[in-house]
C-alpha cells in the first residue's frame, strides 16, 4: 500500500479546511487539519507532516510565529495560504523560510501546483542530485523510491513501517554525510523530541533485518559510534 504525503492545513476558517482537505483527499494526499497555533505546533511534532499549509491569521497567534519557530529547526516546506495580499507580508513570509505565498481566493490546480513544488524543493535543498533528478535514489541493490514512499531490495518492497522508511529516506537525501542522532530526532519526531537514542536503534535493528543481507556487516547504512548515521553513496554521487 502506498503511503501518501501527509499534509497539515493550519486554517481557522471551517469552509477553507473543508474545500482544502476535500481537493488533497481527492488528489492521493493525505490531510490533517489544524484550527489554532497551538495546534498546529503540537500536530508538527507529533504527525511528521510532509508538508505544511499555513493560514497567517489565526485565533491564537500569527502564522509568522509559527513559521519563525519551525524554521529553528526544520526546512519542512510551507505554503503560506493567506488573504493578506500586501507585497510586506508575502515578503515577511518568505524572508522567515516560507516555500511560497498564496492569496486567497486561489485556484485548485494553483494550489496542488505550488504544493507539488515545494516537495520538489525538499529534494533539491538536500543537495542529492540523484534524489533531485529522479525521485530516486540508488546504491548497489537498494533503492529509495520518493515518490512511492518505499525502499526496494532488487526491486521487492522491503516492506519498512512508516517511521523505518522516514529514517532511511532522510539519510538518503544526505548520503556520504553523517547526520548526528541529535538532527534525526529533530527531523524526525521535532525539537520536543526526547533526545534518547533508543528509538533510533530500534528503528535501525529493525531496517538492517529488512534491507541487509547480514545486518552485522552493513552495506547501505553505517553507524557512527556516538556520533550518528551515515547512508552509503552510489557510484553516481562519487
């Protein structure tokens, strides 16, 4: 079963997250809503969403605070969704890390256009070519597939959970450079994250039994003692 990008819709407005949601539902997104900041900050941390749709007045807070925070200590895309239509504030947005700046009323294609990019973004800012090309990427007989959300042995689904298959995507994106337990737990779970590295090898043991052919003896993903993880690079990246 594919796993579909998960998408926050951070929006007070009962009609706007209706439509939103009913348009990414329909087009093999998988939506989430948030009504307050406060929300929206605690479903961050807790959901891991793919990607963001961030309504800049909220009840409890702006969505400029939001953004601000966010961008401490994640480049998870963003689309501002929002009537605010003054050159100020779209450059606001977009100097705090926004990925791009819609003014309502906007159009469906408009909308699943801009959110298609900034998921394209993600790949890029990673600085793996491979990933940003393809979607893919590739080293000996495993193979990460980014837009299928799976990680294939000799093209036979490995079959990873969903926190399995985040872990590896994230190492692929850097491939040859040691991410520190530190950065994957922030990436991963967010910054409120307990920083014990128990979840991660757990979540290690389980993927080298999937995608090793002796998890003793790893091919793909290397540990770094007291350090990290390090994905191994293809012949194409060297």
């Amino acid at each position: 079963m594919k796993i579909r990008d998960k998408i926050l819709i951070v929006e007070d407005e009962q009609s706007i997250c209706n439509f939103i949601s009913t348009v990414l539902s329909s087009h093999d997104y998988d939506p989430m809503v948030a009504r307050t900041g406060a929300e929206a900050q605690s479903m961050i941390a807790s959901h891991c969403p793919d990607l963001i749709i961030l309504d800049l007045g909220l009840p409890d807070m702006d969505g400029l605070d939001i953004l601000r925070q966010l961008r401490s200590w994640s480049s998870l895309p963003v689309v501002v969704v929002s009537a605010r239509s003054h050159e100020r504030d779209k450059v606001d947005a977009l100097d705090l890390g926004a990925d791009d700046y819609l003014t309502k009323p906007f159009g469906t294609d408009e909308l699943l256009a801009r959110i298609r990019a900034a998921i394209r973004h993600t790949r890029t800012a990673s600085g793996n070519d491979q990933v940003a090309q393809s979607g893919t990427y590739t080293v000996g007989e495993m193979t990460i597939d980014y837009n299928k959300h799976q990680v294939l042995i000799n093209g036979v689904n490995a079959k990873l959970t969903l926190n399995e298959y985040r872990l590896v995507a994230l190492l692929g994106k850097y491939a040859g450079k040691v991410l520190t337990y530190d950065f994957i737990i922030r990436e991963l779970w967010g910054p409120r994250a307990s920083g014990d590295n128990q979840i991660l090898r757990v979540n290690m043991a389980n993927i080298r039994r999937k995608i090793e052919k002796n998890p003793a003896e790893p091919r793909y993903i290397f540990t770094e003692v007291g350090v990290g993880y390090r994905m191994a690079e293809s012949e194409n990246d060297s």
